[in-house]
C-alpha cells in the first residue's frame, strides 16, 4: 500500500466510521514512517471537517458524527503518541493548561494542539472536554501555568472562555499568565473583545503563538 493509498483509505474510513480500520491505517503511518502531522492535516482533519459539512446539511445524523469523531479519535491517540515521542528530552519551553470549556465536548481540536505543543517542547497539562474555570485555575496554580490555552467549537460555548479570564481578573491572576484562545468558530474579533492575549486558528499557529506569548 502507497503512502497515498494509506492517506486516501484514512480519509475514507474517517468518513464512514470505521474505527478498526482506521486505527489499522493509522498504525501503518507510524510502521511505513509517514509524518504523523501531515497525515493529520491532509487526511483526517479535511474528513472530519466533511463530516461536519455533511451534518449540517443533514445528510450525516448525529449517530454517524459521532462513529466518525471516534475513529478520527483512534487514529488520533495512535499518532499524537507517536507526535509526543518526537518532543522527548528537550528543554521545556513553558507551561501550558489547556482544556475544551464548560458545556463543550468537542475534544479533536484541542487534543491536537495539545500534541503539537507537547512534541515542541511545552509542559502540557490537558484538563479534557467540559473544563470549569476552577479546574482551569486549580490547575494553573497546582502546575504554575504560564499559559492558559482554552478551546470552544460552539457559539453558545465560547462566552465561557471570557468567563474564565474575568475569574482570574477577581482572583488577581490575570497579570501573571498569558490567555490564547481557538476553536473553529473563535475569531480574533472575539479574543480581542473578551481581553484574551492571544488567538490562532490552527495546531501550527498556536505552537508559533505560545513561543510569542513566552517572550513577552
Ligand atoms: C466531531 C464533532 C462532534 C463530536 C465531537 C467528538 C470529540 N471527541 O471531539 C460529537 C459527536 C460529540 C459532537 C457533538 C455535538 N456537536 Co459537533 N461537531 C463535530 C465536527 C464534525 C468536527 C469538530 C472537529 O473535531 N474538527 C476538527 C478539528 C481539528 O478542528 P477544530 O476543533 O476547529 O480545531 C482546530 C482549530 O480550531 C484550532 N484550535 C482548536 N482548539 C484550539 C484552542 C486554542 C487555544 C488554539 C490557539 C487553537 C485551537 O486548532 C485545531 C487544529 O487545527 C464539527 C464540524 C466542524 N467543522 O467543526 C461539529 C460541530 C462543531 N458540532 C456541532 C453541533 C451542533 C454539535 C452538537 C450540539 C450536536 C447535537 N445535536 O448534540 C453536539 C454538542 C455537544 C457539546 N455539548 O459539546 C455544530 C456546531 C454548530 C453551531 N453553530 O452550534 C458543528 C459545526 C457541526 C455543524 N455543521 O452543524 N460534535
């Protein structure tokens, strides 16, 4: 099988839902030595985001979003692995406290800028999906954050990431760690609006942002 076909069969599967199959496919990457985040970008986020499409015009249900969220997942844990291994032994290039808001369960997005800070040298610490502003500030204080990273993939749920910079303001918190914001819907119009330091719209900007955020 041709690195296409791996990457072709990949797309596909994610499409329709196949978890083993996908799973298989992503352990051919790693075996064949294909770039873990190259597959990511050409493969498995234009699927999912065709997903997303097909849903909303309501060819998809929610059953199949869901069975196709779980296999972009496997392949996903199968090839951060692979991601985090790359960024082993190096210098830590700061803290980060990431996490998807309260309300949100969209997890993707977020775990794939996780990765990618994590294989370019940042102390990551991935609250998960549903994240209050006290698990987010619990964990600040616990790990000395240096940047809180939060994700929201829904309109309802974004006001929350403002929410959570106006806990740390109450707290006096503010001034001593840098905020940046993402999710598909999140836009620099509304990090500005709710006083966030930061926004990038995918995994690659939001390392080159986190490294801008560490020198000011
Ligand atoms: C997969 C998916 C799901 C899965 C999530 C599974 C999982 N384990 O994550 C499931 C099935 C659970 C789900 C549920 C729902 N979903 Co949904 N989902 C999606 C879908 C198809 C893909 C999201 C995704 O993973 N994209 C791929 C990743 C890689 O992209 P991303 O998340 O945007 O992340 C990138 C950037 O944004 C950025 N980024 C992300 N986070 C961060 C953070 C920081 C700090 C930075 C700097 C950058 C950054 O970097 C990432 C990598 O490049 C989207 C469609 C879409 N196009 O977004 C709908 C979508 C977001 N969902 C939608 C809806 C409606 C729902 C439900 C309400 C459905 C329902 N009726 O129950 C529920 C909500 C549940 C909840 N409370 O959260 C709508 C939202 C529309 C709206 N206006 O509200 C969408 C847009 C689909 C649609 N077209 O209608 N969903």
């Amino acid at each position: 099988m041709s690195i296409e076909d791996i990457k072709k069969e990949l797309y596909n599967n994610v499409l329709s839902g196949d978890f083993e199959l996908t799973a298989a496919l992503a352990q051919k990457v790693i075996t064949e030595q294909v770039n873990p985040l190259e597959v990511i970008n050409s493969s498995l986020i234009p699927a999912i985001e065709l997903v997303g499409e097909k849903f909303g015009r309501k060819e998809y249900f929610l059953p199949d979003l869901m069975r196709s969220a779980n296999a972009m997942k496997k392949a996903l844990d199968i090839l951060e692995e692979e991601i985090d291994k790359s960024g082993v032994e190096r210098k830590s290039q700061g803290k980060i406290v990431i996490g998807t808001v309260k309300g949100d369960i969209h997890e993707i997005g977020k775990s794939i800028v996780a990765a990618l800070l994590a294989a370019k040298g940042f102390d990551v610490t991935d609250v998960g999906i549903d994240a209050s502003s006290e698990v987010f500030i619990s964990n600040i204080i616990e790990k000395k954050a240096d940047i809180l990273a939060m994700s929201a993939l829904l309109p309802i749920t974004m006001p929350y990431q403002g929410l959570v910079i106006e806990e740390l303001k109450k707290r006096g918190m503010r001034n001593k760690i840098k905020v940046m914001v993402g999710g598909a819907p999140v836009t620099q119009e509304h990090a500005d609006k709710i006083g966030a330091d930061g926004y990038a719209d995918n995994a690659v900007d939001a390392v080159k942002l986190a490294e801008k955020l560490m020198k000011e």
